[in-house]
C-alpha cells in the first residue's frame, strides 16, 4: 500500500488578518492624503500665479486710471477757463491761452477716457478660477470691481451721447481748422502739437469761426452743463470709486501672496 502524506497548512491568526487590513488601510489613506495635499498644492499655486497676473493688470490700471484723472482735472480747467472766458471777454481777439483750453476742454476726448483692462478679471470670472482665491473680502472686492468698470462704461457712453448733443455742435461751428491744420504740420497728432505749443512761446493766430452766430449765454450754459453734471461727475465718483477698489484688492494681493511690485 501507498502511504500519503498529508501536509496541513495551519490556520492564521486573526491578528495576522488584523495587520494585513491595517497595512492596507494604511497604505489607501496614506496615498489619499498624498493625493490630498498634491491637489491643495496644485490650487496654492495656481492661486499664486493667478494672484500675480491679476495684480500685474490691476497694477497697470491704477498708473492708466492716475494719468486719465489728471488729463481730467486739466480738462475740468480747461472748461471752467472757456466759461469764464465766454462770458464777457472779446471774441475777436482771443489770446493762446484761448486755443490751449478750448482744445484741452472741448476738442479732445480720447486722454480722458478709462478702458481697464479686465482680461484676467474676465477669466476669473468665467472660468471659475476665482474660487483658488480663499479670502471672502477679496472675492467680494472683485465683484464690487466689476460692478465700478461697468459704472464707469456707462458713464462714458453718457459723455459720449452728451458731447454729441452739446460739445459737438460748438466744436463744428465755432473751431479754427487752420489753426488747427498748423498744429498738425509735420506729421504730428493734435495732441501732440497742442502739447508742444503749450510749452513753446510761440504765437499762432486764433480765429473763432462764424463769431456773429455765438450765443455767449448759451454756450456757457452749455459747458457748464457738460463740466459739472459730466466730466467732474465721473471723475469724483465712478472712476475715483474704481480706483479704491483697485488700491484695496492690491494690498490684499500683496500680503495674501507676498507679491513685491
């Protein structure tokens, strides 16, 4: 007869089953937490560099939006000069402080207009990346920047319909285009002939055109409307409110990310 042997395996403990499961569990949560800290990793800095294209166009704003405020107080100048000077002084014989102003006050419109830049602002919002920025008062700051571009949007279209309505009507009647011609010999802009003349001494004949048909009391009725109601308005209000804005979500940035200018 055969003999067979029979090997018996024997049986585990169930602390031996016990470890396995808690290497196991270990070893899933430890790659969970891996995971975990990998993903917030990921979001600090994709917040960080968010953070800092976003300061780099809100920085570039407050320079833009400082030099369009001060192209509106000499505008604002300008105007107060041309109403005071409507008034009562002699129409025939204006002198070059004339012709500076009424450029500055009236002729010229692109120096005062404010276009933010909100290519990042506009990604923040519409692909949600805003949500990597964890701090509520910024988040809330970006929404109250939105909502100060868009005041000021609209408060430049209401410019534009009232230059339209008031400002243009003087403008086509009333300006000096050979003045204006010289201004622009060489090749130069307006604005930059106006700006040269300002500093030289240099005396260029000013005529106002159709002199007969100005009405002194209209038209100062007029700039006086359009200084006060429009161009002062804006500035004080609407781009003076983007500009705190701006300087607070700065400040944010820059402790929250330690971004250095």
């Amino acid at each position: 007869m055969e003999v067979h042997a029979h090997t018996h395996t024997a049986r585990k403990k169930w602390t031996h089953y016990f470890w396995e499961f808690l290497m196991l569990f270990l070893a899933v949560f430890c790659g969970f937490l891996a995971e975990y800290q990998l993903e917030h990793k990921i979001e600090r800095d994709r917040a960080k560099e968010l953070a800092k294209s976003f300061y780099t166009e809100l920085r570039n704003d407050s320079v833009t939006a400082a030099s369009k405020v001060a192209n509106r107080v000499k505008q604002e100048a300008a105007l107060d000069y041309l109403v005071r000077f409507f008034k009562d002084s002699s129409l025939t014989n204006v002198p070059k402080a004339f012709a500076i102003n009424f450029e500055f006050g009236i002729s010229f419109r692109t120096p005062t207009v404010f276009e933010p830049r909100t290519m990042m602002l506009d990604q923040l919002k519409n692909s949600g990346s805003l949500r990597y920025f964890k701090n509520e008062t910024l988040q809330q700051l970006v929404g109250d920047l939105t909502v100060a571009i868009k005041n000021i949007y609209d408060r430049q279209d209401l410019e534009t319909q009232q230059r339209l309505q008031y400002i243009n009507p003087i403008i086509i009647q009333h300006y000096d285009y050979d003045f204006d011609a010289v201004m622009k010999k060489n090749g130069k802009t307006i604005f930059e002939g106006i700006q040269q003349y300002e500093k030289s001494g240099e005396i260029v004949p000013y005529a106002i055109n159709q002199v007969e048909k100005l009405d002194r009391e209209a038209i100062t009725n007029q700039l006086n409307f359009y200084l006060g109601n429009v161009v002062s308005s804006t500035r004080q209000v609407h781009i003076q409110k983007y500009i705190e804005i701006n300087a607070e979500l700065l400040k944010i940035l820059r402790k929250q990310y330690r971004i250095k200018d």
